[in-house]
C-alpha cells in the first residue's frame, strides 16, 4: 500500500509540442503571447477604445474580447489543457479569430 505522506512529486510528463502540431509551435506560442499582452495593454491604458463612459459600455463584445485575450495568454505560456473541450476554447483556433476581431474592432471601427 503507497504511503500518502510521501514526499514524492507529482508531476505531469512533459507536453510534447510537435506531436500538437504546427499549432503549438514556439512561433505561435510568441504571437499568441505578443497579441494578448498588445491588447490587454491597450485596453489597460486606454479604456477609451472600448467605451467612453460606463453607460456605453457593452458587455457582449468585451467579454469575447476578454475570452480571445485570455486563450492568448493560456496558448502564450504553453499551457495545454488535458481535457480537449479546454484545449480548444483556449487554443489559437478560438484566440487568434477573437483577439483579430477585438483588434479590428478597437482600432478600425
């Protein structure tokens, strides 16, 4: 019977990047990383680009914005969820359309 005090680390193999795909690629973890940090950034010095006051504030189109920055950020630092629902909705096929769109609509709108 295995001693539940031990003193042995738990930890998870480590991700093996190539067998994810292009994807998961140290390229595209940095652009997934520069996007997220470019956006949250803005949206930290200038909240203007979202809304003038609080009551024009619409919280539809911020919280995707917030869900693209964060799929950046998770896709960013390499993290990759072991459940695949996660690993999709935080992955550069949700991110990176939800931060072009943010983008797009921050500074061309």
């Amino acid at each position: 019977m295995k001693n539940v005090m031990s003193k042995e680390p738990r930890t998870a193999p480590p991700v093996d990047y190539k067998a994810l795909g292009w994807l998961y690629s140290g390229w595209a973890r940095a652009l997934s990383m520069v996007s997220a940090l470019g956006l949250s950034g803005t949206l930290l010095v200038m909240p203007q680009v979202v809304a003038v006051d609080t009551l024009s504030l619409q919280h539809g189109p911020l919280s995707l914005a917030m869900w693209g920055m964060s799929a950046g950020f998770v896709h960013g630092v390499g993290y990759v969820p072991v459940w695949k629902v996660w690993r999709w909705t935080l992955g550069p096929m949700i991110g990176w359309p939800l931060m072009i769109w943010t983008a797009y609509t921050w500074f061309v709108l």
